[in-house]
C-alpha cells in the first residue's frame, strides 16, 4: 500500500457563524493538461474527509455520517517549479502574479506586495528573483530548477 502525500488542510467558509467548511488535498498533483467541462473523482470527499481526521481528530465524527459534499474547483494553476510568477512580463509595462498553486490565500499578500514593489519600481528584495517570469530564460536557473526531483508542491 502506498503512503499518501502531506497537503490535507481546510478552513471555515463564509460569516462567523457558517457551518461550512472547505476541506483540499492534492493528493493528485500530476501534470495535466486542462479538460473541460471538469471531472470529479467521486472518492475525493471521502478521501479529504478521512485524511483530515487525521490531522484534526474531532473530524472522526463525521466519517460514518459525511454531510452532503459539493465538489467545486479547478486545477491548481502551477509552474513546473511551482513557484509563483509575480513581476514584469515581456511587454512593457504589463506585469504578472498568478501560478500560486495551492498556497495562494496563504501567500497572496507577500506576492501582492512584491508586485506593488515591480510597478512602482522601489527596492525589490533578493528573493525576487525567484518569482519573475524571465527566470526561464536564464539558463543557469533552468539548469537549478532541472537539478531536483523536488515538485515544490505543498
């Protein structure tokens, strides 16, 4: 039996006193080109359900009795490094921030804020670097990026 991957997380979803709960798990993170309309594997909230009663026990309760699931999402929009892409584009004066994987609502502010840092033209900060589109047009960051087996996925 294989091990699953790490990554179940979930958060509250709606007002203070909303009884939903958005629960992920890219457990399935392979490459893929997109498909429309999407499809859904029918396991997948049984499976997110059950991996994060590992992560939060209290979730047990609900395994034998799992309230009505509605599957609603997409792709993980990602870069083969999965790092985001946050800064300036080729044409001038256009600019990027997208590719967050799933790590956007987590890392959305420090992207914002380094593209507000490319528009206005202040200090960008070392990391930057590391995010800008044109990275894939330096060889030497091809060449780090082909080094690892690592996906970067969360």
């Amino acid at each position: 039996m294989n091990e699953m991957p790490a990554g179940v997380h979930a958060r509250p979803e709606g007002p203070d006193d909303s009884p939903m709960l958005v629960a992920l798990w890219p457990y399935h993170a392979p490459l893929v080109d997109p498909v429309f309309p999407l499809e859904f594997d029918g396991l997948y909230p049984e499976v997110v359900l059950r991996g994060l009663a590992r992560l939060l026990p209290g979730v047990r309760a609900y395994r034998d009795r799992m309230p009505r699931p509605f599957v609603d999402g997409g792709y993980y929009t990602r870069t083969r490094d999965n790092r985001p892409l946050v800064g300036p584009l080729e044409i001038e004066g256009s600019f990027v921030i997208g590719a967050l994987s799933g790590f956007g609502l987590m890392a959305s502010m420090g992207a914002g804020e380094l593209l507000a840092a490319h528009v206005i033209g202040s200090g960008l900060p070392k990391h930057s670097r590391w995010f800008v589109p044109s990275r894939y047009s330096d060889p030497a960051y091809l060449a780090l990026a082909q080094s690892t087996e690592a996906t970067g996925q969360l």
